[in-house]
C-alpha cells in the first residue's frame, strides 16, 4: 500500500513519528514537498526506522499541482492514502484525497479551522460560542480597524492563516493595535490579519482522534505562557483527566466545525464552565509533544492515524493507560545571538522518570530573539507516573545545564 505525505519543512512529528509508523504497517511512501534536499538531508541523519521513501518536489501549497503531480505518477504508484500533519496543508490533503476518492478530511472542515476568520464565523453561526473579532482583509490599511465594530481593548491580533504564535500579540489600545498590524504587515506583505478579543484565563488543550464514527479523546495539557504581551507557549503538563465539563463543551465546537476525522489539537481558555477556543489545529499536537503522548498512554499513536486515512475504523477502546503523567519544558532564548553552550541530546531515568532531551538549535547558530517557538533551544520531555517526582526532575535537570548566547 502507498502513503502520499505532504510536507512543508522536515518536522519532528513526521520524522520520528507518523514515517516510522509508516515503516511497521509496510506502507511504501512518496513524500511530496517544496523542500525535498531539506527533507533528505533530514532523513539521512534520522535514527530511527523509515520506509522504503521517495522524496519529490511538488507545490504543495497548491491542491492543483499536488493532485497533477499524483496523477503522473500513474496507476503504479496511485496512493492508498493521502495525509499531511502540516497546518498549512490540511485542505490540500484533502482535497486531493477527496479527488482520488480516498478516506480523509472534510476539505470545509479544513479550511474553516486554519482561517481563524472564519473559525469565528462558523461558531457564532452555530451558536456554539460568539468571540467578538475583526477581520483586517490583504489590502485593508491597519487604520480601519478603529473604525469597525467595537472591539474590547486589551485585544490580540494574528494572522489570519497564522501558526505557532508567530506574530499574535496582545494590543492595549486602538493606537497599539494599528502599529501592532503595521510590524506584522512589514514582516508579512499582504497578510490577511484577525484581531479579536483578548480570552483571559487558564490555557488548556484537548487531544482527539477520530475516524469519522467514533471520535476518542486522548489527553488534556495544561499550558504555561510567556509574558504577555507575546504568547510562546513554554511548558505543558498533561493532566490526568480532561476537565470537565470543558471537554464536552470543546467537543459540540468541534462538532459544530465539522471536525472528527483523524488527529486535532485545539486550544481553548477556561472560563468558569465556558471552553472559549483560541484555535483549532487539524493535525497532531507537535514541538514533541505528539511523541511524549504516544509514549505515556502507550499506543500506536501515529499508526492509528495512518489508519483512518486508510480507511480502517479505530478500535472503541484505544487500550490507552491511564496512570501516567507527564511535563514538557522548552528552553527558551532571552535574547537573539549565537549560541555557544548548550548540552547535547540525552535519555535518563531515574525514581521512576524518564527524561528525554532533544536540542532543537545547534550550537554555532545565530538568530534573532523571534518570540515564537523558534526560540526553543530544547525540549525536555518527562514521562512517569507521579507529577511530583515529574518536577523535581525537571527542575534538577536544568538547574545544572547551561545554555549560553553571545551577541
């Protein structure tokens, strides 16, 4: 059976995870891509194990050229599956898997999550949650937005079709919010930008998986923020249940979105009994935090949702435990520079934790200070079974390593 993964830039969710899964269901894969000598060298340097592979480069961006560049390949080589946990790729996997009469997402449902506009919009149509925003249109001047329909200050705009933090900002007043627009737009020309009003209060995500039947809830993370006015997400602690009643609630907006068909990760603010959702992502949770859920609840995660878009119906039970607890910390740079010291790679247990660190920028870099995740220097995963245990660990871990930047 053939797999045909959609790719932006190597990631770790598919390097490590869903290609690896591909590997032990005996899936062949063509990985179609517009970085394809990135993702060699990526592989290449990978430890782990792969399937028979080949890379080709295509404009995944465009559904048209993704669903040409299938179609060339011929009846040989016509896909069994079309999948991508990209964020910026969703609607173009499916699309083309509707095209070729594959399982996959609703291409609407696709779309309608990774346009935060109209997120907004079809949730306030369904009556499922109204959140008071505007939407600033690619030629729209940042000035028009006073003009518009009141929004409550503090208010935080993004872009519209935006990912990982980049570029969302908390703004204080009309004045804020317009240069606010203008750093973006100078940043990103012609972006499509969202502002909306600020949800204040406890950050949690909900985990799901569902084969378009039967739709599984795997886990809950808290999520520890930056300082406003920025929000890089800098730690999250899986919680031993999902909080009730705010994971039903997150689940009628998702139903409401048209959501239900392979993994998501949705973010949402806890508001008394109210889940007030930030943003819906129709793919695996990542930054490593898709491999640490495998590893705690003790699935095939990343091959169940192979499957799905294999067309298989997952089980009623997934068998996940439900004993285990879990924290990730990022290590975050305070300022742009090189970074000159920083620790290598390592997996350590002791009482009872399992620690797993992976450095995520090389020693020798220079960067500037993003205030996005691509501040991340490391990432510390834990896994165990007592959360204190959990933290003591973490807490000695980077008490006694050091990462070091220059200017």
């Amino acid at each position: 059976m053939r797999l045909h993964l959609l790719a932006l830039n190597p990631t770790d969710s598919v390097t490590d995870g869903f290609l690896p899964a591909a590997a032990r269901l005996g899936l062949d894969v063509t990985l179609l891509t517009d970085r394809p000598d990135a993702h060699r060298r990526a592989y290449e340097e990978a430890a782990g194990e792969l399937p028979a592979l080949d890379v080709v480069g295509c404009d995944v961006r465009d559904f048209r050229e993704v669903i040409g560049r299938i179609s060339r390949f011929g009846p040989r080589r016509r896909p069994d599956a079309v999948f991508t946990n990209s964020d910026h790729l969703q609607t173009q996997a499916a699309l083309a898997a509707d095209y070729f009469g594959l399982p996959g997402k609703d291409w609407k449902a696709a779309l309608r999550t990774k346009n935060k506009a109209e997120l907004r919009r079809a949730l306030a149509e369904a009556g499922a949650d109204t959140v008071r925003s505007v939407e600033l249109g690619p030629a729209e001047d940042p000035g028009a937005l006073a003009t518009r329909a009141a929004l409550p200050f503090p208010c935080v705009v993004k872009p519209r079709e935006g990912v990982a933090s980049e570029d969302v900002v908390l703004a204080a007043d009309a004045r804020e919010l317009a240069a606010r627009c203008r750093e973006i737009r100078a940043r990103r020309p012609g972006a499509a930008l969202v502002a909306e009003e600020y949800l204040d209060g406890p950050l949690h995500t909900l985990e799901t998986l569902g084969d378009g039947h039967v739709l599984h809830v795997l886990g809950a993370f808290r999520t520890g923020l930056s300082p406003l006015p920025h929000f890089v997400e800098e730690r999250l602690e899986l919680l031993p249940a999902p909080p009730r009643p705010h994971a039903e609630r997150v689940l009628a907006q998702l139903r409401a979105l048209g959501v239900g068909f392979g993994v998501c990760h949705t973010e949402y603010v806890a508001q008394g009994d109210r889940a007030r959702l930030v943003e819906v992502n129709y793919r695996a949770i990542g930054d490593q935090c898709d491999l640490l859920l495998a590893d705690v609840l003790g699935i095939p995660l990343f091959a169940h949702v192979l499957r799905t878009h294999l067309g298989e119906r997952l089980p009623a039970d997934l068998g996940a435990r439900v004993d285990g607890r879990a924290r990730v910390e990022y290590v975050c740079a305070g300022r742009g520079g090189t970074l000159e010291k920083a620790p290598p790679a390592s997996d350590d247990e002791r009482d009872g934790v399992r620690l797993v660190y992976r450095p995520l920028r090389r020693t020798g870099e220079a960067h500037p200070l993003y205030r996005t995740n691509r501040d991340y220097l490391g990432v510390l995963r834990a896994t165990g079974t007592d959360q204190g245990r959990i933290d003591r660990a973490v807490e000695e871990f980077l008490a006694v390593r050091r990462w070091e930047i220059v200017s």
